[in-house]
C-alpha cells in the first residue's frame, strides 16, 4: 500500500490585524481537515503583516514567546481539534534583544516537538529583516510528526544549498517553505529553486508565499504557492498569483525512497571533499 500523506498549505493576503488574521488560518485548516489533510502549514510571519519592508521598532510589537505565546498555544489547540500537524511561522522573542524568524512545529495531538529559526537573514530593500532577527542557531532539525519526517526552511534560506542538504541528511521527507516575497525580485525563481531543492535531496517540498500588498511597502506578494515532489514535478497545480487560497494534495512518500534507489545522489556524495564549502 503506498504511503500517501494528504499535505496542505495556505497562502494568505493580510487582513489588518492578527485576530481575524488567526480566525481565517484556523478556517483554512478546518476545511483542509474537511477534506483529509494531515499537515498544514502557513506562510512566513502568517499571524502579522510582512513588517520587515520598513525599519521601524514599532513592529517589535508582533513578537512573542515559542513556544509559550499566544498564537502557538492557540496553534496546539487547533492541531488537538483538527487531528493536524501544523507548521505555524512567527516572530519569536527569546528575551529582550534575542528575536528570531522561527516556525514551530506542533504534531496532530497538539503537542509542541519543536522549532526552526531561520539561518539566512536578508537586508536589502524591502526585506529589512536584519534590524529585527538574529540567525537562526538551533540546527536543521527534523521532527518526527504524525504525517512523517519533516523539515523547515524559511524564505531567503532557500536561497542556500547547504540548509536544505542537511535538511536530507537529518531525514526529512517532507519540508516546508514559508516565504514572503515579491514579483519584482525573484518571481524567475521561485518555480526553479525548489523544485532543483527537491530533486538534489529526494524530498517533497511545500512552497508558500503570501499574496496581496501591504500597507508597510510596496511588496507585490504573488502567490503562486505549490508542492513539488523529489523528481522535480509539481503535485497538481500552483495557486493562484493574485487570490487568497488553500492547496490540499496527495503526497506518496514511498516516492522518496524510490528516487533516492534511482538516482543514488545520497550515495554518491563526496564530503570528504568538500571542506572548502564551510571556510569563511
């Protein structure tokens, strides 16, 4: 029997404010439950506007704990009532002067297995995200959930090899990629770099990206959320660029070991000669 886990993510345009931004998630999820799905993930920061296109400390007011904050514990109640896992992206304070860009992971019971920080921060016009975060330093871990093994990478991280490797290496099956950006800078990548991702490390991916602009800049969110499975294809199509929407696919797993015999990457891979890759 295939090992088939019915994933599903959202991508969301901004409402105005975190209550009714967290009311529509929670929908989202109780529809995507609806209809079989055993994972969900949200978009990059998805209980707040994309605050980093300006520098303002006014905004260090979307912070909050990981994983005793309000947003995570509302998070595992909903995980608990869905039977989900859920990947809940925030702005996380560790304590005053330590905030990071984390996704927690909260398996089907509502149990909390952990999180990810972001390791890559950018700074560059519209995407001031050095005044808020410091780098991620808890690793690449992968979680063993309910609906398999899986991983996290967050936004500009995709831009980086080496994460989405150890991401791998450490087991994942399946990993999810919160994202915010814009049509302007990289919409030519975004349906290159993660199906490439995918094929390099033999994993499914789960690609979101807000849509919509915001009233902090002039970012043109597009959408365009999709999975691609290890060989590099698309599972159904991608969302829309323009609208609001909830993606639920079927993702056979067994599909992971089946390339993995195939194109044996795993297998071939030199890191005794690669010490070159980690000097400064």
């Amino acid at each position: 029997m295939a090992n088939v886990v019915r994933a599903a993510l959202v991508q969301a345009s901004w409402t105005g404010d975190t209550e009714s931004m967290l009311a529509k998630h929670e929908e989202h999820a109780r529809e995507a439950a609806r209809r079989g799905a055993k994972i969900i993930g949200f978009q990059e920061v998805f209980n707040s506007p994309y605050f980093c296109q300006v520098e303002d400390p006014e905004h260090y007011r979307w912070a909050e704990p990981v994983p005793d904050g309000p947003t995570v514990r509302r998070m595992r109640d909903l995980a608990r009532e869905t039977g989900m896992v859920v990947i809940a992206p925030v702005f996380e304070i560790e304590q005053p002067g330590f905030y990071y860009n984390t996704a927690a992971v909260i398996d089907a019971d509502g149990s909390y297995l952990g999180k990810y920080r972001k390791h890559h921060i950018p700074q560059l016009k519209g995407f001031r995200e050095k005044f808020y975060f410091k780098p991620g330093n808890l690793g690449w871990p992968v979680f063993d959930t309910a609906a398999g093994k899986v991983g996290v990478y967050i936004c500009y991280d995709r831009h980086f090899p080496e994460g989405w490797r150890q991401l791998g290496l450490n087991g994942a099956r399946l990993v999810y990629n919160p994202s915010a950006t814009h049509r302007s800078l990289s919409a030519h990548l975004w349906k290159l770099e993660q199906p490439a991702a995918a094929v390099a490390n033999g994993y499914f991916i789960a690609a979101i990206n807000r849509v919509g602009r915001e009233e902090y800049g002039d970012n043109d969110f597009y959408g365009t959320s999709y999975f691609v499975d290890p060989r590099g294809r698309f599972v159904g199509d991608a969302a829309s660029d323009t609208e609001e929407e909830l993606l639920v696919r079927d993702l056979d797993l067994d599909l992971v070991d089946e390339v993995r015999k195939t194109w044996a990457f795993y297998r071939d891979r030199r890191p005794d000669a690669y010490e070159g890759l980690v000097q400064p």
